[in-house]
C-alpha cells in the first residue's frame, strides 16, 4: 500500500499553490504503478479532494483531501462530520481574513471547504509576524469551532476533530488491505507525521529536510522521490508473495 503526499513530494514547492503541477515522468510512472494489481496507491494532501483529484487525474487510485478529512476512490466515501458540520462557518471566517489581509502582498487564503490555508510562502517575512497573528485572532473569536495549526510557510485552520492524516492511513489500510501489505509513505510536511507514527511497521520516508522527524528514511526532494517510484515500478513483480 503506497502513501503519497503531493506538495515538496511528488510535485516541488512552489510560491503560488495554484501552479503546483507533476512533471510528465513522474505522471507516467504513477500511471504505471496505478495498474500494478500488486500496489494500491493513495494521494493524500492537504489539497481539497476536487483539487488533488483534478491535478493527478489518474484513474484506480485512492484521493484523500484535506488532510485526510475526505476521502474518495476504489468504492470508498468518507468525510469527517465534524469538519463537514463546519463548513459553512470556515467560508465565512476564510472570507474575513482574506479581507484582513487583503493589503499583505503574498497572503493567501485558501478556503478548501473542510479546512483553509493561509500560505505566506511569497510574503516579505517582516509581514509573517501580522499574518500569524491575524489569523491566530480569527480562530480565537470561534475556540470550539477551529484551531490553528503550522505547516510549510502556511497556516492551517482545522476543525476540533481528532481526525488527521495517520487515522486516513489507518482507515484505508483496514477497508482495503488484507493485513499483510507492506504500507509505505511517502511526506514532507509536519501534517505528514502523524502517518509516519501510524506506521511503526511500514517503510516511512521523509521528503526534504530530515531534522525532527518520526520517519525511518529520507530521501532528498521530488525528483528522489520520482526515481524511487521508478524502481518501485520495475521491481515490485520481482518481491515474493
């Protein structure tokens, strides 16, 4: 079962997340591993589930968006209710903040139904300090609703749901493996940890830097990671039953 984030693991990092696009090697090779009858892959990413989906578009996988809050694919359906209960009330509070922070050059608020992102990536970093603090502020006028939490250069504001990218593994890997597939996952981001913990057994790789992490291997940016899943590719017929 192969785990695979999407931003600074299978596609680079870049200052606009709307541009965020796979190079056509790693297309490819994803195309091909999606028809292994041996390898069940699942893109997981803090992208909306209507956003990954469109930017991969490869058919026979599993998408989970949002942190793992939505979940589509091989004849699964999920969506937190906790988070889907709170939709409506995170539009509003994403539009209030893109108002406040309408005049900070780089900002951007990025409502994806389930959860936002405040991404500060391309922002001067003497404006870091004012986006976090206006964003810490919006989340403290509704505690029981949201709560923040850091990611790469963003913000995420989360609904109060124990829910995250380690339990989606776990909820995949009980529907769709048959206790004996060898799980790896492939992240870059702190969101990504939770998976590397839900995994003791699995083969968990870190993607960038590999300070702090729970993860037992690493490899070095997107295009490592395209020559592994070249080698997955050719190699996975070769492993014994």
């Amino acid at each position: 079962m192969l785990f695979l984030d999407f931003d600074g693991t299978l596609a680079p990092l870049v200052e606009e997340p709307s541009q965020a696009r796979l190079d056509e090697a790693t297309r490819q090779t994803l195309a091909e591993i999606s028809r292994h009858s041996r390898i069940l892959t699942t893109i997981i990413s803090g992208r909306s589930l209507h956003d990954i989906c469109s930017r991969v578009g490869l058919e026979g996988m599993v998408y989970a968006g949002n942190h793992g809050l939505e979940i589509c694919g091989r004849q699964l359906r999920f969506e937190d209710p906790a988070a889907a209960a709170r939709r409506e009330e995170l539009a509003h509070l994403s539009k209030r903040l893109a108002m406040k922070l309408r005049d900070v050059e780089g900002a951007i608020v990025q409502f994806k139904g389930l959860t936002t992102s405040v991404h500060f990536r391309s922002a001067a970093p003497e404006d870091a300090a004012r986006i976090e603090a206006v964003v810490k502020a919006a989340v403290a006028s509704a505690p029981a609703s949201f709560r923040v939490a850091s990611n790469k250069m963003a913000f995420e504001i989360i609904p109060p749901t124990d829910w995250n990218k380690g339990k989606a593994v776990c909820w995949i890997e009980q529907h769709l493996g048959d206790g004996k597939a060898v799980s790896i996952y492939l992240g870059d981001d702190l969101t990504d940890e939770n998976a590397f913990r839900a995994l003791p057994e699995g083969i968990t790789v870190k993607v960038g830097n590999n300070t702090a992490t729970s993860a037992r291997y690493w490899l070095t940016d997107p295009a490592a990671v395209r020559e592994f899943l070249i080698w997955l590719a050719h190699h996975v017929t070769d492993w014994s039953v």
